[in-house]
C-alpha cells in the first residue's frame, strides 16, 4: 500500500483531542457519573490524553479503564495457528452500573470493535449510557453505531487503509490515509 495523504499531524491530533474533551464536558455537565473507557491499544492511550485534558479542564480527573475485546469480537482473532483465542483483558475498577461510559477508540470503521466493547462493558454492569468517541471516523458501518464525539470525519473508498500512530507506541503522532 502506498502513502495517499497525511490527515492530521500532532498538533491537529491535539487539536481534536482537546475539542473532543471539551464535547465530553459539555454534553455530560461535567464529569461526575463518566468514566472514560480506552479500547486497546491505540484507544486506550487517547483515553489517557482525553482524561488528562479533562482533568485539566474540569479540575479534577475523570474515572477511567480500558479494555481488549479480543473474544468479544464476532471475528475472533487466534493466537499463532493455534485456534487458541487470544484472552482480553478488561482493567476497569469501578463500577459502571448507572454510569456514562464513554468508550474511545482511534477509528471507526465497521462498527464490530465498538459492538465488542459494549458487550464487554454490559457484562460489568448497567451503565446508565453508554457514549463513544473516536479520532476518526471514516464510514463504511456494518452495524447502527455511530460516534457521539469525532475528531475527524474522513470518507474513505474501501480499498483505502487509516492508520492511526500515536507517540506512546509509534514514536510520533499521524494520521494517515494508504491506498
């Protein structure tokens, strides 16, 4: 696949993560009942930005968590040929029983990752909402998701690729469309 555009560099990604926070703030009246739930990997470190944007908003931090929906997923992805399922893992310590859960994620494409995720946050509990955010949004749903926060709407053709880097991983901060 060959490189067909730059979509956002760190500043832009910054920019959007700021402005996403600041969505989560306003529309929740705060941040009391929120807890801030990363889908792993690339979701679970924009989680941990979100919520120390937040905390330096509001003042105070925000609950959060993260998950791996590996055997949530409807297509199961297997450890090395071994049709051994790979384990997830959900580290969330509090209780999301009557919470808004907000899960974040880098894209949304399909809806299956985000389908998984809410099954994973239901077999915790009953949260009173569940919200999601992403960075990007680049169409293509199989399922009736859609995100309540966006960083970046992108309309992609199916043969195009999104690749999301994020400095704690990937050494830098890019988006990028392949073709």
């Amino acid at each position: 696949m060959a490189e067909k555009a730059s979509i956002l560099d760190e500043q832009a990604m910054n920019r959007a993560l700021t402005r996403i926070a600041h969505e989560i703030i306003e529309r929740n009246k705060g941040i009391e009942e929120c807890i801030l739930v990363g889908i792993k990997t690339r979701g679970a470190f924009l989680a941990e930005r979100l919520a120390n944007k937040i905390e330096t908003i509001e003042g105070k931090a925000i609950k959060t968590g993260e998950l791996d929906i590996t055997l949530y997923r409807d297509d199961l992805s297997l450890k090395n040929d071994s049709n051994e399922p790979l384990v997830q893992q959900v580290d969330i310590t509090h209780d999301v029983t009557n919470k808004k859960v907000i899960l974040v994620d880098d894209v949304l494409y399909t809806g299956r990752t985000v389908r998984a995720a809410m099954d994973a946050v239901m077999d915790l509990g009953r949260p009173a909402q569940i919200q999601l955010a992403v960075l990007i949004d680049r169409g293509h749903r199989e399922l009736p998701i859609r995100a309540d926060y966006v960083g970046k709407n992108i309309p992609t053709s199916s043969n195009e690729r999104i690749v999301v880097k994020v400095i704690e991983t990937d050494e830098l901060d890019a988006v990028t469309i392949f073709e």
